[in-house]
C-alpha cells in the first residue's frame, strides 16, 4: 500500500508522466489500471521497461514513461508512450514551455491522479469556482475512462456549495440531470428530473431538444416521458374522482342490519345544503378542466389542483356566494348552512389530490419561478444506472477493510435478491473474453522498430471559463471542441526536441510470437466461449414469484397476521447467491475458532474445555467491565470474551477497554461506533498527508470545510441534529488517540462472526445491530449489520430508525418455518431503547450500561448433556 504522502512521486513507482511546463508525477501501474480504462489500455499495449536488481535497490523503478501531449481532437491531451531506449535523450532534450492556461490544465489532472490514488482533490475556492473546476474535472476524467475514481468526490464537493448549486440545477436542468446520471447521483438526478417532468408541457421551461443532444439525453427523454405519460393517466382518474364526489355526511349506504332504518325523506331534506354546495364545487371543476386547466395544462395542472389542495377561501369563495344568493335568495341560517356545508365539501376533498401536493423535492425555487408539481417519484430501480439499494446522497463503506484477509466478501446487495439478467451475464462474459483474447494477441506479437520523422506537438488548447447560468455550453459533451473556446498559442514554435527517432510498432505476425503460456490462455479463452453459449442454451435462470404482500390488503391485517405474510414473500423469493456488481471489501464474516465453540460433554471442571462469554454494548466503561469481569470469574486461558460492538465510544475510558480486551485475546464484532471512530482516524491521516501540499489560503478553506464536512447541501439532506455532531467530534476526538496497534485491532474486526453449532440454537452467530432474514451472510447489507433495528414488513426493507417492527420479530417467525439444521441463533446489542431482549432465535444484551443501566454478559457453558446459557449482569456505576 503506498504512503499518500509522497505523492505526487511515490516510491517504488513504475510509471513516470512528464507535462510540457515540466512537472511530473510518479505513478504506480496497479493504481492507474485499476482507475482508468484508458491507461490499462496503454499499459497493456506499451512493453515495459526491464529493471536490474541494482537500478531496483538504487530506487530507480521506472518501466512506463509518458508525455502529455495535445489531443489531435482539440479535448483536453493525450499520453505518448516514451520507449525506455529513447528516454535518456527525451528528458535531455526537453525544454519546460510555458503554455497559456498551463496552471489550470496542471491543476485539472493533477486533481485527477489525485482521485485515482484516493487523496482528496483540491478545488478551487467559491463556489462558482469550485462548481466549475469539478465539471472539468469530471470531462477530463471521462476522457480518461475514469469517471469511478472521482464521482463521489466531485458530487461531495457540488453538494456544499448549497443554494448556488441547486440554483443552476433549476436553471438548466435538462444539462444537471445528465450530469447526475454521469456521476451516478440519486440526488441530482432526482431533482433535475422533478423539473423536467413537472414541466414537461411548457416549453419555454423545458428544452426538450436541449436534453436530447446531452450524453444521456435518449435515455432522460424516455424516462421523462414515460413518467408523464404514467401521471396523466392518473390525474385523469382524479379529476373524475372530483367530478363525482360525495362528502360523508352525504352517503347513505344500503346497510347489511335488517333491522337498520330505511332512510326516508326526511334524512335527504336535510341533506339540501350539501348539494346546494356540492354543485356549486362540481361547476367550478367542470369549469376549470374543460378550460384546459387540468391534466392537459402547460403547468401539468398545478395551478388548479393546489387550488383544490389548499382549499379554505382559494376557489367558490364568499363572494361568489352573494353572487349566487341573488338568484337563490334564503335566511341568514340558510346561508350559514350553506357556507358551512361548502367548507366541509371542500376540506373533503383535499384528499382527493392530496398524493399530487406530495413534495418531492427539497430545494428552494427560484424567483419568479413557473408553477409545476413536485410528486414526480424515481424508485431505485428506475435510475438509468440500475441502483439496487440506495440510503441519501451516498453510501460510505466501513473503513479499514483488506479484501486479501477478508473470509468473505461484504456486499451492498441491499435487502432482496438482485433479479438475474441472463442477456447482460452473456455481454459481459464475452466482453472480458474479448478483452483477454486483445490482450494475449498483443503480447505474442513481434514488432520491428521502423524510423519515421518525430511529430511535433502542434495546438494547446487553454481552459474556457465558463459564465454562470450559461451551464448550456459548460456542460455539453461537444463544447469543448466548439468554436467559442479559444485555443492558446501553438508550441511549434519551442517544441520539445529529442535526438532519438520515435519509434513504430509493425506488426509481422499476429501468432508468430506466441510462447506456451500463450497458447494456455486461448485454449481457456476458447473454454470461456463454450461455457457461455452453453449457459445460454440451459435458460436455468428463474425469477422470484410475487409475493404475498403486494396481493393482500395490507392496513387491514393485524401484526401477526402481517409476520406471517412477510415470512411468506421470503421464502418464495429464492436467495441466488448473486453478489454486488461494486461489493464492499472488508471482513463481512469470519468463524470463531472451533476449539473455543462450547460443546455437550465438555465443561469447565473437566478442564477441557471453558465457557464462551458474549459481552453487550460497553462504551469505554471500562471499570464495570473488569466488574463484569470479576463477577464472572473470568480466565483468559480457560474462557473466551466476545463483544457485540460498541466496545468504544462516548464512555469515559475508551483506550483503555481496548487494551484491556487486547490484552484479554477477545474477539469482537465491528459496530457503528468503531466504523465511525475508523472512518473519523481515516480521515485526520489524510488530512495531514493532503495539507502538507496545501497553500495557507487552501488551508483556510480546507479548516472552513473541515468544520462543515459532516453537513451536506441546504434544503437537501436532512439537517444533522445537535446529537449527531457530538457523536461525530466525540469520534474525531477518540480517533486522535488511537494507537498503530489500535487500529489494526479495530480494522481486523469482522461484522459478522460465526460462532459455531450449538444444540438447541442452531449455528450461533454474533454482530452488532441484527441481520435481514432471507439471506445469507456473505450477501447481508454491511450497514445494516451495524445499524438495523426495525423492518418494514410490507417491502422487507430494513432500517436504522426505532419506528416500525423490530427485526427480531421477522427473523424469530422466519427460523421457526425453517428446517432445525437450517436455523440460526444471534446475539446482538445496538438497541438499549429496548434493552435485555430474549427470543427463540435472538438475544438482545444491549442493557444501556452507558445511561446507568447494566453490563450484561450472555454465557455459554458446555455441559454433560448440553450447551447451559445464563446472564450475568452488573449494575454500572457511572452514569451518562
């Protein structure tokens, strides 16, 4: 792993870039191939340069060189590949050019090298700047083929910016929505496309031309104009809803009693006053949809059902009233009655649009804005880039994960199966196959070096500046080649010159070159072809019934009932065992050593074997853990300690519970607490490498983000309550603190550690917070391990939040309809809301030690004839 200190010229690095004004950067290849397409590409194509053993211990490692040069397109440069014989009289003969807009052109790749070595780019300041600088940097990164490595900084950067962001998201939308589909964000995407499509039917609004010729631009057409589609259909349906309305008071229904009352006419007499009003509001809708304001408006009716939406005195008001008492004269009682029954007709019918006055949308408009409704709603899987599960603006991964130790991989899989696509498993196999095949005819293949006249670099092309609101030309894919972007001065003019002829590959023969090796990886290219056209003509793949939910009356069922429903959808929906496209590399599971698992016939006084202890939530109370500890007898070299997460944090002794369970050789589990502790450490180490390359003037503005970096964009993410910034400085705080060996310790911790089969528990499991029943560990949400504590039933999607059904409920329901070799038992903490809380298949010990509660330990104790479990628990003496 490199050290992020010494870029831009790390040690031990194999390829070197040399930029026209002179600056350089030393680059591993593993880091820009895994980054870029484009420079696997170059890589895989150019042959390295050989390294002795003395130029490797002297530190000269350099196999790769590559200049910048201008794109013959006029977009951003290209890289020319410098032969390792002709690089000696290359760097002698290169002359630094001082190019016209050099500074900002330095700054944008640089940035970019930055991403693919995961240090934080370094924007300009302000926020017109900094919005700027990141769609430069996103067209550089793109022509690169490297948009993975810097859409999650450059969507970071645009979302603290605030209302300037959102205002030139309002102002040109149609740009901003393929732009969110190109940084793959929820949130810009959203928010572009409620626009769009609420103002679909206005044309001076919409530039549906505009949207067109963006990138994506076929795409957002046809979503758009599926979604339109989809809601006029369903405002039709409401607006004849509103022409045949009846308040309640009104309905008399044919009652199922034989001996209920027949309603007569005295129970319509007094029902006179509701018509009267009812025709009064029926004659207003007929009026305003036949006048074309409805469904069909410009504004796709927003201006009359807001009307509808917000009733009191916006439509049928008080004078219109006296208008029609002039014609229908009655007593002062008579006219209350009246006004009465119209306020009851209207507030009624609120609820008939009340799903069109849903706002979906969290920005401010803009001044002098055009009316449009915000209930456009774009599920996870309508995303044009297929999201399988999304939780806000973006997902951070637990830190601290090594993929060459982890015993599984975690996954981001989310709550359900992803359906199988047995189309997009062919492609893709075929394009790695064809990948491999390119790669392998190149490496066999004999080239001559031929001479032919050095081409010199002809046009630099110098960064536009872009006018604010003009996002129309600053965000076009063809506007960097346009006419209105000036070119700078030609470098004809002082042109690097090198002595060596540059050198051309021909190709003499494709297979003439081929080694053993070769011959070895066509013959499995050739295995991989078979298999997928084979796979192809088996058509196996199935897909999950629908399940019980979305056919059953869902309010109408009581708690149980719904248990019993959502068991159901699980066990018709088939685990596949498919992972995550993009799966999280950290130790998602990892087994208990079985000589520590309990076993029937072994017991402590036999001296074979000792018990198991599973600790609740300690947050830093370190002295009532050596009580707990001291209660239980405890022995490290007969007894095995286990914690259930949140071991640190908020307590007032945090390192030293660490070492004293270091100490102890406990094993643990990862939770919320020690992922926010790991990430907050990550984040002070890459603070301190990035700031030794900072300016003072950078410095302040990297200090002023700093303190806003838990905040997200105005108006758009959920403002962070006063509870989880303390959380977050008490993590920093702790974070300062940690030694190297605490963090390894911390980064080692599994989320989910398998204990073992325990008679009459099924195979015993630990994490922090819970797991989602239905699958399996290797495919469960890494956050929801830590974080879970209710699901929703209905969609089977779990939640961090305390409102809804617990999710032991589920998965106890759920074990009891699985076979007893299938069942599985888990010990958990995370939740002292709800304290000790003990099921058939889950044992909740978090009992809120840190509140004054207590310290609870879950014992396992093989004996004669069985596993014994029992709670031991100490009353904590220190108080929150």
């Amino acid at each position: 792993m490199f050290n992020p200190a010494q870029y831009p010229h790390f040690q031990g690095a194999d390829v070197f870039i040399l930029a026209p004004a002179g600056q350089t950067w030393n680059l591993h290849s593993a880091t820009l191939s895994s980054a870029s397409t484009k420079f696997s590409e170059m890589l895989s194509s150019n042959p390295p340069g050989n390294i002795t053993q003395k130029q490797r211990e002297e530190g000269k490692t350099i196999k790769w060189r590559f200049h910048m040069k201008p794109d013959p397109r006029g977009r951003f440069v290209d890289f020319e590949f410098v032969a390792a014989s002709a690089a000696k009289q290359a760097i002698f003969n290169f002359k630094a050019v001082e190019v016209q807009g050099g500074t900002e052109y330095l700054h944008i790749y640089d940035n970019i090298f930055r991403c693919m070595c995961n240090i934080d780019p370094i924007l300009y300041p302000g926020d017109e700047a900094l919005v700027n600088d990141s769609l430069w940097l996103l067209h550089a990164a793109e022509s690169l083929k490297a948009e993975p490595c810097v859409r999650r900084d450059i969507e970071t950067h645009l979302l603290r910016t605030g209302n300037y962001f959102w205002q030139r998201v309002l102002r040109d939308a149609e740009y901003w929505a393929d732009i969110g589909v190109r940084l793959r964000s929820p949130v810009i995407f959203r928010e572009s496309m409620i626009r769009i499509v609420g103002l679909w039917n206005m044309q001076s609004a919409i530039n549906k031309q505009t949207l067109l010729n963006t990138a994506h631009g076929v795409t957002l057409y046809d979503i758009a104009e599926k979604k339109v589609q989809e809601q006029t259909f369903r405002k039709m349906e409401i607006e004849e809803r509103l022409r045949t309305f009846f308040p309640r008071a009104m309905l008399h229904p044919l009652s199922d009693n034989p001996d209920a009352v027949t309603p007569g006419r005295a129970f319509y007499a007094n029902d006179v006053y509701y018509w009267q009003a009812l025709t009064l509001v029926r004659q207003y809708i007929v009026k305003e949809t036949m006048a074309g304001h409805g469904y069909s408006a410009g504004d796709g009716g927003s201006m009359f059902y807001n009307t509808i939406g917000t009733g009191a005195g916006s439509y049928c008001r008080a004078v219109d009233l006296e208008e029609w008492h002039k014609k229908f004269d009655m007593t002062a009682k008579g006219k209350q009655r009246v006004r009465d029954s119209l306020n009851t007709v209207k507030e009624e019918m609120k609820s008939v649009v009340a799903e069109l006055m849903i706002c979906r949308s969290n920005i401010p408009r803009l001044v002098g804005d055009y009316p449009y409704l915000t209930f456009t709603e774009f599920k996870d899987e309508e995303l044009p880039w297929h999201i399988t599960q999304t939780r806000g603006i973006k997902h951070r991964a637990p830190v601290g994960s090594n993929p060459e130790k982890d015993d599984a991989p975690a996954t981001a899989a989310g709550t359900r199966a992803l359906q199988v696509d047995k189309n997009l498993v062919i492609i893709s196999a075929l394009e790695i196959c064809g990948h491999c095949l390119y790669i392998i005819i190149l490496s066999g293949t004999k080239a001559d070096v031929v001479n032919s006249p050095n081409s010199h670099l002809g046009r630099w092309s110098s960064r536009p500046r872009m006018k604010p609101g003009n996002d129309a030309q600053a965000l076009a894919a063809n506007s960097l080649c346009n006419d209105e972007i000036n070119p700078g001065p030609t470098m004809s003019s002082c042109p690097p010159q090198y002595d060596a002829e540059e050198p051309k590959m021909l190709i003499t023969s494709v297979f003439g070159g081929l080694r053993p090796r070769h011959y070895i990886c066509l013959t499995l290219f050739a295995l991989s072809l078979l298999f997928v056209f084979k796979y192809n003509a088996r058509d196996k793949i199935s897909f999950p019934a629908p399940s019980s939910a979305d056919t059953v009356e869902w309010g109408s069922l009581t708690e149980a009932d719904q248990l019993t429903e959502a068991v159901k959808a699980l066990s018709l929906t088939e685990d596949s065992g498919q992972l995550s496209p993009d799966p999280a590399s950290i130790t998602l599971v990892k087994t208990l050593d079985h000589s520590l698992v309990p076993q029937v016939g072994h017991n402590s006084n036999s001296g074979l074997q000792g018990r198991l202890i599973v600790i609740g939530d300690i947050h830093g109370m370190k002295s009532d853990l050596e009580r707990l500890l001291a209660k239980l007898d405890f022995d490290s070299t007969r007894d095995h300690l286990v914690c259930a997460g949140d071991m640190i944090s908020k307590g007032p002794d945090s390192i030293g519970v660490l070492e004293l369970l270091m100490e102890l050789g406990a094993s643990a589990v990862r939770g919320n607490h020690e992922d926010g502790v790991l990430s907050a450490w990550k984040k002070l180490h890459s603070k301190s490498v990035s700031e030794a390359h900072n300016s003072p003037s950078r410095r302040k503005v990297s200090e002023r983000e700093d303190v806003d970096s838990d905040g997200e964009a105005n108006g758009v993410v959920e403002g962070r309550s006063k509870k989880h910034r303390d959380r977050k400085q008490n993590h920093k705080a702790l974070a300062k603190q940690l030694t190297k060996e605490h963090v390894k310790w911390l980064k080692g911790l599994p989320l989910i550690l398998k204990v073992g089969d325990i008679k009459g528990m099924g195979s015993l499991v630990v994490v922090h917070a819970g797991l989602m029943p239905g699958l399996e560990l290797r495919r469960q949400d890494p956050y929801m391990v830590m974080n879970i504590r209710t699901i929703n039933l209905r969609k089977q999607i779990p939640s961090e939040r305390h409102k809804g059904s617990v999710w032991t409920k589920l998965w106890n329901k759920y074990q009891s309809h699985l076979p007893e070799n299938e069942r599985t038992t888990v010990i958990y903490g995370h939740d002292s809301r709800r304290g000790l809380s003990i099921g058939d298949f889950t044992k909740g010990i978090d009992t809120g030690c840190l509140k004054g509660g207590k310290l609870t330990a879950f014992v396992l104790e093989g004996k004669k004839r069985e596993v014994k479990t029992s709670l031991v628990h100490v009353k904590c003496k220190q108080r929150r």
